[in-house]
C-alpha cells in the first residue's frame, strides 16, 4: 500500500476497508417506485451478500451505493448512504472521488479492449488524475493482479490485450483493476454468473483474499456462493407490484440455518425464484 | 485441400445420397469420393456435405437483392469505362504532361490538370480543418452531453444543414462570409504571414489594406465546403460514438472517471474508425464539390500554396466553367480531369469503407 495510490484520505488507516451504511433508500425510475426505505449496514472487511429473485431491486440497491444509479436519466432516489459515516450523496462530496472509493465490478467483464493488460489495471489511477511513477506503477500492476489471483497467469504478458484473455481472467483483471485504485468497498453485481465454475471458485478465492482490505458487497443469484462467501446475508424480495425490500437480514450462517421470516427459509431452500 | 475438393464433389450428389448408399458400390468410389459414400466416411471422416434447402421466398429474395447489389456495381463500372474510354485521346495527344502541366488553355492547345489538383487538393484540406474540429465536438456533444431533447433537436438541425442545397451554401459563402473570410485571412497573413502558406500577395500593413486580395480564394471556397460536409462527419461520428458500449463506459465511470476521461478512454478509442472513415468521407465529397465553390473563386490556374490568396480553381469547377463552350476535343480533355477526380474519389471512399469496417466499431466487445 503505497501513500501515493491513496492520497485523499490520510486520515483512515492504509489497510482495512470503509464501513458503508444505507438509510431508508428508497428508488424509482420514472414513476415506477423499485425499493422503499431499505436500510443495510455494511461493516467494515466483512463480505456482504444481497440475494433474492431477479426483479428485486438488488442490482439498484448497489449501483446506489456507488452512485452509478443516477447514470440511467429516469433514475431518482431517497435516503443516504454513508461511507465512513458520511453521506456521500451530499453535495460537498464530489462524485469522481466517491466513485474512487467505492469500486465496482460488473456482471459482464468489461477490459478495455484497446488497452493493454497493465494499463487495463493502472487505467483508473489515469483516469482519476493520480500521478504514480514507473516502478509505483509496476508494483500496482503486480500487487493488484496478484490480489485478484491472475499474476502468476499473466506476468509474461502484460503487453498483450486485455481482450484477449478467457472470460474468467477478463472479470479477474477487472477485479484488479478496480483494486489498483485501493477502494475502501468493492461492490460486485453477480461478477461470476458469466463465468464457468472453475473461474467462479478463483473469483470467491479472490473475495476472500480482498476482505481483509476491502468491504465487499456482492449481489449473487447462487445461493451457495452466498453461502460459501459472504459473511453477512441480506435477503431482497419484492412482491407483485410492490417496491423491493430486505425481508431479512443478518448473519450468513442465521440467514441459511435459522431463517426467521418464512419467505427467507423457501427462497434459502430453493422452493422458489 | 482435402475438405474444398470434398464440398465440390459432394455438393452435387447431395440431393441422391440414399440412392448412392442403396446400391452397394465398388470400394473405388469410396477412395475417389468419401463423402458419398457412409462407409467412406467413416473411414476418412471428412466433412459431409448439407444441403441448405432454401424456402422459395428466401431464394427468390437472395436473387432479387444480389441482382439490385450488382447493378450498384455495373453502375459504377460503366462511369468508370465510359469516363475512361472518353479520355483515350486526350491521354494520348498530352500524355504524361496532362499531370504536369498547370495552364488550362486550349485555345493555344496548352492543356493540364496540376494546378487544378492542387486548388482541389487546397480547398479539400482548408474544409477538413475547419470541419473537423466543429464535427467531432458536434458529435460528442450530441452523444454525451445533451439532454434528450437537446439532442432531437440538434440531429435534426444537423440533418437539415446536409439538406441545404449546394447553391445556398455558395451563395452563403460569398455574399455573408467573404467579407469576414477577408478579415480572418488578414490578419492570419499579418500574423502568421512568415510561413508561406499564410502569405498573400499584398502588403498587409498597408494603410487601406488591399481587402478584394483575400476574396475569391480557396479559404472562402472551402469554408462554404465545410459546411457542407460537417454534418456527413458529423453524423458517422455520432452514430459510432453511441454503439460504444455501456459496459465499458460504466467501468472508467465507476473507477472514479470524469466524464471526459471515460469520453476519452472508452468512446474516442472506440470511435476511431468512425473519425477517420467520416473525415475520409467527407474528404470525397469536399473533393468533388462544384457549385459553391464556382459561386465563390476566381478562376486560376497557377500551382500555388496559399489559400488565403484570391484565385485558385478545382477540377469540378473547371469542368462546370468550360463545359458549355467546350469543342468536343475540349470535352475529351474536360472528361479526363472528371475521370481523375472519379478515381482519385474512388480510392478516397474505399479506403474511408476499408478503414471504417476494420476498426472495432459496432463489433461486439466479449
């Protein structure tokens, strides 16, 4: 962890990830109401999992906790979320270095095609304005592949394009690529369900990895990776034509052994969605 | 070499191939032929042949429209033929001094298109770098900044500039820009005057400075060509610009990107085939403008590099200017410089088409 990749914030401790808090969120788009006052906290290094059926607002419940739900036009929002204890849709927080702070990973690798396997993973230092020399940059390059378990498969060519790797390595260098940047969270919307099993086993590897340094939030169709990773359970559920919602949440280990509501114990064991 | 001979030999036996199997043949039809033949196959294992078997109307369509694509071509073949064959005489009478020779005066039987390309060539280039720059701001705005309804509007208004007719953007040019081209060209020649492309052939710290020296010039005539082919750029740029993809875009937002980094990292890398295939477009159609620029120049036929001076002329001009009084061998001469405008256009768009089809542009990104 160098100061320099994290130059912003040198009032937190350099290892460790952010707490994140959501306040009675409540989300539209248009006219259409999709969350109504959801409110999930987020502590500091655990994994958190958001699962339920499609349609239940998971994905947007996440895309506000980077601020990537307010990309869609008709987009509109309620509540707060806190990041270390401030709300970072206030207006002295400015949105870039939310965005920073808070990395995401998509459903679909998304490399930059034109770019090249480094620069693929020093890209967000570029693109939010940090000046790193050579070698920070190459201990980046190395410390983030190597945090995301794809170093040992790719150091012979980082030259070549980002493009050209397997399915499984693209969301692994994406992973990297949003560590370079050193987020406090790193929010995930079902990074694994493009990819083949074995791929997915080295992404949860890698989500245990990161955890000490980074809070993760992961929105997941597989209930046995929720399991497998995450140490905390938040379970949506939106009802015909209503606005989705946490029915439960709570520890993992309460959530699939213990479910308290009824809706958890059929979802948890597969008897619907 | 084995699967190509295969398909041949195979792709007419396909609709018999029961037949072929019921009759138990000698084993040499096998050798010479093992997609003929199950037990062949299974032996060499090369690829079967399959029969597609089109639908009526699928076939009936696949006729008309690669009939329809074919006549584009047969078109554009007999320009070519017609233009070529019209240009035999000339091409021999001038031969290779036909490229040399800068005078057009066939009075005196002193004919050559060089300085007429180089006045082409002039007022191409002067409508590139004005249009350029104005298409491809026009274009990111359009596709990134503007509101939805901005955006409708600022299309359509685009759309519509490339529906003005030639004569108006001449008219245009030379009755509402001339005078204020006059002044640009001025003071670029009081300023930028000591490199010779900036030069006019006046003094231009002169008391009344000499304002008719910087009419009728390749600058005038090409800001009217820009304007011209602004909004062709502008919409192949724009159209490219949108197909990049989301995900993509959401990536350099999400890694804490302003929206001119993620413009700069995702969509212009992106786009890139769409710029130059645009600008090459727009190069053809600036190349082969006529009414406008005939409208605004002043017929000159000197080699010269300096558009903001009075006087230059371009092949389409030329031809529009001489063509009513032309003799039939000053035709012929006439339809020699249309034949190398066509050519050199032809080479223009085709490499626009080449470059646009190979850059990533609109393929898929996983």
């Amino acid at each position: 962890m160098t100061a320099v990749a994290r130059p912003l914030d040198s009032d937190r401790p350099l290892i460790g990830g952010g707490s994140l808090e959501a306040r009675e969120i409540s989300a539209w788009f248009g006219t259409n109401k999709v969350l109504e006052r959801v409110s999930l906290e987020m502590p500091a290094n655990t994994v958190t999992a958001l699962i339920g059926p499609s349609g239940c607002g998971k994905s947007t419940f996440l895309r506000i906790l980077n601020r990537m739900h307010e990309l869609v036009s008709s987009a509109q929002l309620n509540g707060k979320v806190l990041l270390d204890g401030h709300d970072i849709y206030d207006s002295g927080h400015r949105i870039t270095e939310t965005r920073k702070r808070i990395g995401m990973v998509f459903q679909k690798p998304n490399p930059f095609p034109a770019m090249s396997i480094a620069d693929n993973v020093t890209a967000g230092l570029k693109l939010s304005g940090v000046k790193t020399s050579r070698s920070e940059r190459e201990e980046i390059i190395e410390r983030s592949l190597t945090r995301a378990g794809l170093w040992k498969e790719v150091q012979d060519r980082l030259k070549q394009p980002g493009a050209a790797l397997s399915g499984g390595q693209q969301q692994r260098l994406c992973i990297a690529r949003s560590l370079a940047v050193d987020p406090e969270v790193l929010l995930m919307d079902e990074p694994c369900s493009a990819l083949d099993p074995t791929s997915t086993r080295r992404v949860e590897e890698t989500i245990h990895e990161i955890r000490e340094q980074v809070t993760v939030v992961i929105v997941t169709h597989n209930m046995q990776q929720a399991a497998r990773v995450s140490q905390q359970c938040a379970f949506f559920l939106a009802e015909q034509g209503t606005p989705g919602g946490i029915v439960e949440s709570g520890l993992t280990e309460q959530i699939f052994n213990n479910p308290q509501d009824p809706r958890t114990a059929d979802y948890v064991n597969g008897r619907f969605g | 070499m084995a699967a190509s001979a295969d398909l041949e030999v195979g792709a007419p036996v396909s609709g018999g191939v029961l037949v072929d199997v019921e009759i138990p043949g000698p084993g040499a039809s096998a050798i010479v032929d093992p997609g003929s033949n199950l037990d062949g196959a299974a032996e060499f294992d090369a690829p079967r042949s399959i029969d597609p078997a089109l639908p009526l109307v699928d076939r009936a369509f696949h006729g008309v429209a690669r009939t329809i694509g074919l006549l584009v071509l047969v078109v554009m073949g007999s320009i070519g033929l017609f233009l070529g064959y019209q240009s035999l005489p000339t091409l021999q009478r001038y031969g290779l001094g036909f490229f040399t020779e800068s005078q057009w005066q066939p009075e005196n039987d002193v004919l050559g298109i060089s300085g007429v390309l180089v006045g082409t060539f002039t007022i191409a280039i002067v409508a590139l770098v004005i249009a350029f720059p104005l298409a491809i701001t026009t274009a990111i705005y359009i596709s990134e900044y503007a509101t939805p309804k901005i955006k409708s509007l600022l299309v359509s208004m685009v759309d519509l500039m490339a529906a003005v007719p030639s004569i108006i953007w001449g008219l245009w040019g030379f009755a509402l820009m001339q005078p204020k081209a006059a002044h640009v060209g001025h003071w670029l020649h009081t300023h930028l005057g000591f490199i010779p492309f900036f030069q006019v052939d006046t003094d231009p710290s002169a008391a009344p400075w000499a304002e008719t020296k910087y009419y009728a010039s390749a600058f005038v005539a090409g800001i009217a060509v820009a304007m011209m082919v602004l909004p062709m750029a502008a919409a192949v740029m724009r159209q490219v610009f949108a197909q990049a993809p989301i995900g993509e875009r959401e990536a350099a937002l999400a890694l804490g990107s302003t929206k001119w980094g993620m413009i700069r990292t995702v969509v212009l890398p992106f786009g890139k085939g769409g710029i130059i295939g645009g600008t090459m477009l727009s190069m053809g159609r600036a190349l082969g403008e006529t009414i406008a620029v005939v409208l605004i120049i002043s017929p000159a036929f000197d080699i010269k590099f300096r558009p903001l001076e009075i006087g230059t002329e371009s092949v389409s001009a030329l031809i529009a200017g001489r063509f009513g009084e032309a003799t039939s061998a000053q035709l012929s001469a006439l339809l020699t410089a249309g034949f190398v405008l066509f050519i050199i256009t032809l080479v223009i768009n085709t490499l626009a088409a080449m470059i646009v089809a190979r850059s990533r542009s609109g393929a898929s990104t996983d």
